[in-house]
C-alpha cells in the first residue's frame, strides 16, 4: 500500500484524541499540534521535521505546543473536515517518512475566499502569491484534494490541490502528493463565480490548451496536410501555448480567425474538425452556414451574436484566463458574401457580414475566439472579413501530392490490413502514383469502390441468401485498378473526351507531321520543369480536317499530365455568351489547382462564334481568351494551353495569334505523307499504294479516313470486316470511283 499512495515505511499507529487548534493565528498554517513528548514519535531520523499520516487521507507536519497534552493531536477546523472528525474524537495518526524523489513538480491549487460564496471581487498577483506559498508551506506535503487555508494581503483564502505532480513524473495519478519545494512550480485557478482573478500567471511552463502532448495526424485520420497543419499551427496556435504575460509582453493579440480553402473534397472540413478535437476546455461550435439564415427580421443577427455570447461571458469573468472558444464555419460562403453582391432586396447577407465582423473585430473585440471558416470559392467572400484582425489565415487545402495520396490510402485501408482483408499483391505505392490529382474524398472513393468489387465476388446473385464466409474476403489489386476506372478525379484528365478526338489513333502522317508533334512534345517537357515559364502557348492552324485537334489530343495524353481538359464548342451548345465565359474560366481556374496541367482549346474560331458573313464574332469571349492566354497560374503551377484553328487570319486580326508564344502550321498531307497514312492502315495491295497515294495528294488527314472508310464498306467482293482484318483489300478502281463521287458532289 505504501508505494500505491506515495509514503514510505510508518512507526506503529497512534490513536490520538482530537482537539482545536490552540490559536486562531496557527489555524492559518496548516500545521498540526502536538505534545513535546508525542512529537518525537512522528520525527524522521536524522531531520528536525516530523510528518504524520493523520487518518488515511492527509499527510501533516507536525509542531510541539505547551497546551497541547500527551495522546491529543490539534487539528483546524479544515483539516477536520477533511479527515471527517470532531474535537473530542479519536484518529490513527503515524509517522510519515516520504520515498526518494518526493519534491512536487507542479502544483495546482484552486483558489476561494474561506467564507465561500461573497460578492467582492479580488485580484490577486500569480507571481507574488506563489513565493508567498512556496514560502510558507516549504517542505510541507501537499495531497490531491486536501484543502488548506492561509492568509494573504489581509484576506483569509483557501485553496484545494487539483494536481500534484512529482519531478520526473509524467502522470500525476500515479503520485497523488509531493512535497513542496523552492523549485516547485504553481499554477492558480479560481471559478468565475468565486469572484478571484488571476493575473500575471506565469508559473506554469506552457498553456493546456491542448489535450494531447503530440500530434499524430495518421491517428487523427488527416493525410498529406502535415505542411498545410504546421503552416496553421505556427500562425494560429503557437502564441496561444505560451502564457498570457508572454503574449502581453510581445504586444500582440492571438489570431482571432482562418480561413481553409480549395477545391472540394480535399479534407477541409475534417481538418477544421480535428482542430476542435484537439483543444482543451469548450467544444467547438459546429455551424453550417445556411443554418445561420432565418425568415425572420433580426433574426438571422441574433443567430450570429448568440455564438459569440460564451466567449462574451467567459473574457467579461475570467479575461486572459478564459478558455479558447473555436467557433467553425462550414461553407461560409453562403452567407459571408460580398457585400452589395447580392439582390435578394432584403439585405440580409449584408448585415451578416456586418454583424460577424463587429463581433470578431468591433470596439469590444474578443481575443478569446478562433473563428475557422471554410470554402470553395474564396473569391466570393467580402474583403473586410479576409484582412488581419478577422480571417487573417489563409490556408489552401490543395490536392494531395503522391506522398499525401499514399498516407491517405494508408489511412483508409489500415484497418482491413490489420483484419487480414488487404492481399498481398495490393501496392499502395503504385496507387499513389496512379491516382494523380485525385483528392482525399476521391481515393476514399476508390477504396469504397475497391472494396465493393471484393464483396460483390463473395455473394451468389442466385441464392443471397446463401452464407457468407467473411475469412474469404480479400481487396486485390485487381479490385483497385477497377475501381480506378469507376472513381474518376474532378480534376484529373478527361481521357475519353481526349480518345474521342482522335477515334483513329495516332498513325504515321510523315516527317511533317512527327516534326510538330516532336516539338510540341520539347514544349511539354519544358512546361514540366521550367521556372522561368510557367504559362506556355502554342498554336496549332492549318486547313480543316489536317489533323490539329488529334495531334492536340495526343500530346496531352502522352504528356502524362495530371490534369488535361478540352475547351471546344460542342459543349457549350445553347449556352449564352456570359456562361461560355464562366465555363471557360472555370476551367483555367480548376487547372490553376494542379501542379501541370493542358488546356485544349479546340477551333478557337468556333468557341468565338465567328461568322464569315458580316463578318460577326463575340468580342465578349475573344477578351476573355486574351486575358486568359497571359495570365500567370499561382506559384508553383505550370500549365500548356494548346490552341486550334481553320481561321489564322481571323485570328490574326483579333491580336490571338500574338498571345500564343509559338505557333505551328499543321499541313494537308502530300504523296508521301498519304502513302504513310496508307501503309500503316493496311487496307490496299502493295502495288496499289502508290496510285492511291498520289490520288490522295493535297487531302486532309480526316477526309482520307473518311474516303477509305466509304471505299472499304462498298467495296466490291468483300466486306469491311474482311478488309480491316487484313483478308481483303480495297479495289483501286471502286477507290477512284469512291473519290470521284465526292468531288462531282463538292462542285
């Protein structure tokens, strides 16, 4: 029992008769009184001290008094209370000879006036009442839950020992008392309702405002933010560890609010969660931003003051001691837009800016609040709220690199791993790199989708009610890759559209044609590593059907860029000139959110609605493509925007031609570049390419696969399937007649 409760070896207990304390005065001192007879019964060999286990609950020093007799101990009226006895009652005292290593720490002492409950208010100096304790309670024995009484600038106070924690010791449960000495640290508290305010507290080494001593962002379930959560730390939290005095000192005020933001999906919201879970003291207050909104007229102000009433209280009662209040904003766009933005006629957004703004940094500001806010469209919300003073963190929560994307696939598949459910073949490493510009959100996707595969394999569609044998369940590699195919990223490449603009591959078209590619291609590799130009332009024009939007379409899959999107006019059908615009912006804006990325920009003279009768186009479109075409995408963001176009001249004349850096003629294709085309398509007798070629001089490269297309499904004595297969060939007579079809149609 002895090293359970933190004593060492006791003399044979003593029953004692218990009595007050001879003197008002030493009822102040926490002591306990004896006889000079007794008193040598409870000394420590080789000290003057003497220390009595008093009950089984306190530890006290005892000090010999003339009035008091043998067998009597004299105990205050606190310290009856405490071991639960009256004057006249009987109590086992013994000798009490503290274990090696007995000097308090840390000691934490709730502070009240002896008379309980009183209206006056005090405020007491942190710094001068702990060398005024430490003073007079040295080598006394303190004990979690003991309550003593003392006097101080005139004023009897009582304090009760929340926390004793011994040098060296980690965990104050395992040691419930210690002994004071010059070295031991005090750390004051007092209620709101005691009417007691600390101030100058600098005894302690560092705030508890959070709950834990690391942090462990895998435990937490944050992937890949480490360097985006050390960039909030440093600003937000890292003076509120240091001591109120510290900060008074510095002259500064702690950051009162961030903002987090990026595209959706990219752990935003479970960030600013996590945040919450952290903190010590109050439970953050979760608010939607729509939930703010009410019908009602002052309402929705209300909503908005009555979160902030807490912190009111709490800095009103308990000022620089008060506890952090973390009020977390979801999507607060929706109500903290710019204002005058809105034309609703009520003026509701309006006044919720106005309100939030007096609140976080009005004439009575709060430093007691951390507002966090979080959205995908920055630019929405008003000025005033992002400057310092309110939202003054900025934190974009970007899509994870290859690193981030592996500790978030960690994260999500731990679990089945530990379960014996992961098979071997399944390499997180190879997924990672796989998953380029997929987000948080997505790869969690993935292993959902991945894991449906594997379950799907253990249930019978015949019979579902069949047993399930759960030791059978394994997530292949296989169930991944399939699952890649099912999730794909927002902003990742849009392969199918891509494939689509060229459905027949990507064939030899001659030197010319593998020229421009091979130079493209240099521009590809200078985009991936050049910070000199993050933005390059390049020019694709020549004659309709040569091949532009194809070659286009090539480079940006063979780029292996992250993100790869195409901007034609097919897809903007119906559309009115201003949401081409936004469409088109919004493009460039969620390409500036990846690292590389490749914007085609497919028949620019179609996208401009060009006409050559007037001549007439969208002046609206063709400004919005110059600003485009040389804006600069963020730092350490690289970008290739390709564009396309039958209509150079127009072009020209608009001053485009000039905002792309180069520009490549792509021409129709010549004897030899037919012949090419020809051979790789395997579709004519070898004598026959030849005559076929030089029929096909001067032919885009589109309209060659169409006229071989139309001469293979009619060719005479075979059938399509029979020529594509290589079994038959396309007839050079049926080929010219074919041909000449065509061109008595075109005149």
């Amino acid at each position: 029992m002895a090293g359970i409760f933190g004593f060492g070896p006791s003399s044979t207990a003593n029953s004692m008769v218990v009595v007050s304390t001879p003197k008002q005065e030493l009822a102040l001192t926490n002591f306990a009184y004896c006889s000079a007879g007794d008193i040598r019964k409870f000394s420590i060999p080789g000290s003057s001290v003497a220390l009595a286990l008093v009950g089984d609950s306190v530890v006290l020093t005892l000090r010999a008094h003339e009035s008091i007799r043998d067998g009597h101990i004299a105990l205050n009226a606190i310290q009856r209370r405490h071991t639960k006895v009256s004057a006249g009652d009987s109590i086992c005292v013994s000798r009490f000879v503290p274990p090696d290593n007995f000097k308090l720490a840390l000691l934490t002492l709730e502070l009240d006036f002896v008379k309980g409950k009183t209206n006056r208010t005090e405020q007491l100096d942190a710094v001068v009442l702990a060398q005024q304790l430490r003073k007079r309670f040295i080598d006394q024995v303190m004990t979690t839950g003991q309550r003593v009484s003392f006097e101080f600038c005139g004023t009897n106070y009582i304090f009760t020992v929340n926390q004793a924690m011994l040098e060296g010791q980690e965990d104050s449960k395992a040691m419930e008392r210690g002994m004071i000495s010059n070295d031991t640290y005090f750390i004051f508290e007092a209620s709101p309702a005691s009417g007691i305010k600390i101030v100058n507290q600098r005894e302690a080494t560092s705030s508890n405002i959070f709950r834990h001593k690391e942090f462990n962002l895998e435990k937490l379930g944050i992937g890949g933010l480490s360097a985006e959560f050390t960039d909030i730390f440093r600003r937000a939290f890292a003076s509120r560890v240091f001591p109120p005095h510290v900060v008074n000192k510095l002259g500064i005020k702690h950051v009162k609010g961030m903002l987090l933001y990026g595209p959706p999906g990219t752990g935003k919201t479970l960030m600013a969660r996590q945040i919450g879970k952290l903190l010590n003291g109050r439970e953050p207050k979760i608010v939607n931003g729509p939930e703010v909104l009410s019908k009602f007229v002052g309402e929705t102000e209300k909503n908005v003051r009555d979160l902030f009433a807490d912190a009111e209280n709490d800095q009103r009662t308990r000022g620089d001691q008060s506890d952090l209040h973390v009020i977390i904003f979801d999507e607060i766009d929706a109500i903290c837009k710019s204002r005058g933005s809105t034309r609703d006629g009520t003026g509701v957004h309006d006044s919720i800016v106005n309100q939030l703004l007096t609140k976080i940094d009005g004439v009575e500001s709060l430093n007691n609040v951390l507002l966090i806010g979080m959205t995908n469209r920055k630019d929405l919300l008003d000025e005033a709220l992002l400057r310092p003073g309110r939202l003054e963190v900025h934190v974009e929560i970007n899509l994870p690199d290859e690193n981030g994307r592996l500790q978030i696939l960690q994260i999500h598949t731990n679990k089945m791993k530990e379960n014996s459910f992961l098979a071997a073949d399944v390499n997180l490493q190879e997924l990672a790199a796989r998953t380029k510009n997929y987000s948080g959100a997505e790869l969690e996707g993935v292993v959902k989708s991945a894991v449906s595969f594997a379950l799907n394999r253990q249930i019978s569609m015949d019979d579902l009610t069949k047993p399930l044998d759960e030791e059978s369940i394994k997530v292949t590699m296989d169930d991944f890759l399939h699952a890649l195919q099912e999730i794909v990223p927002a902003f990742g490449a849009s392969t199918d559209d891509l494939e689509r603009c060229r459905l027949n591959g990507m064939v030899d078209c001659g030197e010319r044609h593998k020229h421009i590619y091979q130079r493209a291609m240099l521009l590809v590799g200078q985009v991936k590593v050049s910070k000199g130009s993050p933005l390059v332009t390049c020019l694709l024009e020549g004659p309709s059907g040569s091949g532009k939007t194809a070659m286009a379409a090539t480079i940006g899959i063979d780029s292996d860029f992250p993100y790869v999107k195409i901007i034609s006019a097919e897809t903007m059908i119906g559309r009115s000139e201003s949401s081409k615009c936004a469409q088109i912006v919004k493009v460039f804006e969620d390409a500036y959110k990846s690292q590389l990325s490749i914007i085609i920009l497919d028949d620019i003279e179609r996208l401009l609605e060009y006409v050559a009768i007037g001549p007439r186009f969208s002046n609206l479109i063709s400004q919005t493509l110059l600003v485009l075409l040389k804006r600069l995408p963020p730092k350490g963001k690289n970008m290739l925007v390709i564009g396309t176009t039958s209509e150079v001249g127009f072009l020209e004349s608009l001053g485009i031609c000039d905002a792309f850096s180069v520009t490549y003629h792509v021409p129709t294709l010549d004897k030899a570049d037919a012949r090419k085309v020809l051979q790789g398509l395997h579709v004519f007798a070898e004598d026959d390419i030849d005559l076929a070629a030089e029929a096909l001089h001067d032919m885009p490269l589109k309209k060659l696969y169409m006229l071989v297309e139309m001469a293979a499904q009619g060719s005479m004595g075979g059938s399509a399937e029979a020529i594509y297969s290589g079994k038959e060939k396309i007839s050079l007579n049926h080929f010219y007649d074919i041909m000449g079809d065509i061109v008595s149609i075109r005149l």
